[in-house]
C-alpha cells in the first residue's frame, strides 16, 4: 500500500508525485506540498471475510484492519513486506488498549425497551437491564422487540473518545522510531478532547516529546487539570492555572516528556501559528527532529 497527497500530480516533477509508504506518511503526517495523505487504493473486504470477523476482539479487528493499510497487495516494493511484521503490529495494537478500564475497550450496552418507542407500556426485566455485548452489538441479527445499541468510547485513559485512535498511534510512531533511532517533538493545538488525550498517549514515550497549547479559560476545569496533571516542565502554564486546575499540577510531578503551556486568545488562534510552523520544512526538520533528519524535507 502506498500513499499520495491530496494533491497529487504524478506528471508533476515536484514532491506532489511522490508515493509514500505506511511508515513515512505516519511520521511525517503531512504531505511536502501541504497537502493530506491518502491511500492509493481502498482495500476491498468481502462479505465473507467481514462475517469470519464477527467474532474478533476489539484489539484484533483494528489489528486486521490496519494491516490492510499497510501490506503492499501488488508487492510493488518488498522492502515494504519487511516493514509490515504482523507480530510486532498485534504487540503494538495490544499494548495501545492495555490501559482501558475494559477489556472490551468500546463496551456495548443496550438501550431499555420503553426509551424506544412511547406505546410500549410494559417491558420485560431483562429487557430493561444495560447489556453488555462483546464483541459486536447483536442489532446485527433480527430481533423482538428491536433493540437500540449505545458504543462506550469513554473508557480510555483520558475517558476521551479520541483514546482509540491516539493511543495505537503514538505506539506506532515510538515503534517506528526506536526502530530508526531518533526522537520527535509533536506539538498539538487542543480546545478540550485532543490535548489530555495525546498527553495520555505520550506519557512514558522514549523517542516523543510533546508540547501542548491550549486556550487559557476555554476549556473545561477537568480538561485543564488532565493536561496539567501531565506537565512535567516548571512555570509555562502553572501560574495562570486556578483552582482544581493548579491544584491538579501542584499535586504532581508530571512526566519529563510533556509540556502544556496555557495561551491567550481562542483555539483558532492557536491553528495560526501552529500552521506557520508546520509550513517550514527546514524548521520542522531542524527542531522537531532529534537528530535532524538530512532526509526530512522530502519525506514531510
């Protein structure tokens, strides 16, 4: 599998032509020309091979599902085939979702039968009951009465939705990493969700360092106090923080590789510089990377 720019040009000389694998489009995140990776083709999954699926875990569907992503069907590349090692990838899939206060990771349960339909006036007690369904919602078999499904996706580590995919992507990118003996700095623009997510996510990382802008009195006091629970740097946002916020950071020591610094204005304004940033390829190479990488600007 290989993957181009939104804005792919292949009659084009410049980097808008260029086709990327797996690994280089997840550590660079974005294509040299400004635009967004896609891939080259959308794998097709049968009707069969989804019904032999029914029965996978949580960890095992994404662990299916992004090895379609990665392998090289037409074995354009072999040294593709190297790069994609089905034992690492389900060691890296298991390890994103250990922390999960569920082993489901997304748990189902069912909505009772009165909420669903204003004439129904009695209801059986089991009906009534939260269910829970594991590993897939059963609203995929006929049933009476029919039921409603609600998808947990709270139980993360930062009781984000955002935790399912953040935590299996910052392994990868550790993984990747370790592998090539470097270290990246990420930095995040957040309004609530997205920051203690990836600090979450980062905590404990050997080869990523994160640092997290958010807009001071925007987001909500828990959300605050996620990320300066975090924060293992001095001063930055600390002496802005007020009540449970700066009680959560001066209760904690935080984690060496997370930074969480408080600005004014909206979480808008955070995208203007940040885009700036971003929009410097020799910048992003020098500072973002450790060792810089002398084959950096191609890659991102």
């Amino acid at each position: 599998m290989r993957y181009i720019s939104t804005r792919y040009d292949p009659s084009s000389s410049s980097p808008s032509s260029r086709r990327y694998s797996f690994r280089e489009a997840v550590l660079a995140g974005w294509a040299p020309d400004g635009g967004m990776f896609l891939p080259e083709r959308i794998p097709h999954v049968s009707r069969g091979v989804l019904e032999s699926w029914r029965g996978l875990t949580y960890p095992e569907l994404v662990t299916k599902l992004l090895a379609l992503f990665m392998d090289d069907g037409d074995a354009e590349d072999a040294t593709q085939n190297a790069e994609v090692d089905k034992v690492p990838l389900r060691k890296i899939v298991d390890a994103s979702f250990a922390s999960f206060a569920v082993p489901e990771v997304v748990r189902w349960k069912a909505l009772p039968w009165p909420y669903l339909s204003s004439s129904s006036t009695t209801a059986s007690s089991s009906a009534s009951l939260p269910l829970s369904c594991h590993p897939l919602p059963s609203f995929l078999e006929k049933q009476e009465p029919p039921s409603l499904y609600i998808a947990e996706l709270f139980h993360g580590p930062s009781l984000a939705f955002k935790d399912l995919g953040m935590q299996v992507l910052t392994n990868l990118l550790e993984h990747y990493l370790l592998q090539e003996g470097r270290r990246m700095t990420f930095l995040v623009g957040t309004s609530g969700d997205t920051g203690p997510s990836a600090a979450a996510a980062v905590q404990g990382k050997v080869a990523m360092r994160l640092v997290v802008l958010y807009p001071l009195g925007r987001v909500s006091t828990f959300q605050e106090a996620q990320m300066l629970a975090t924060h293992g740097g001095v001063g930055g946002s600390g002496e802005k923080a007020s009540g449970a916020a700066a009680e959560a950071k001066a209760g904690t020591l935080g984690t060496p590789n997370v930074r969480v610094v408080a600005v004014e204005g909206s979480s808008d304004d955070l995208d203007v510089p940040i885009a700036s940033l971003f929009g410097d390829p020799a910048y992003r190479c020098g500072w973002f990377r450790d060792p810089p990488s002398h084959d950096c600007q191609p890659v991102e």
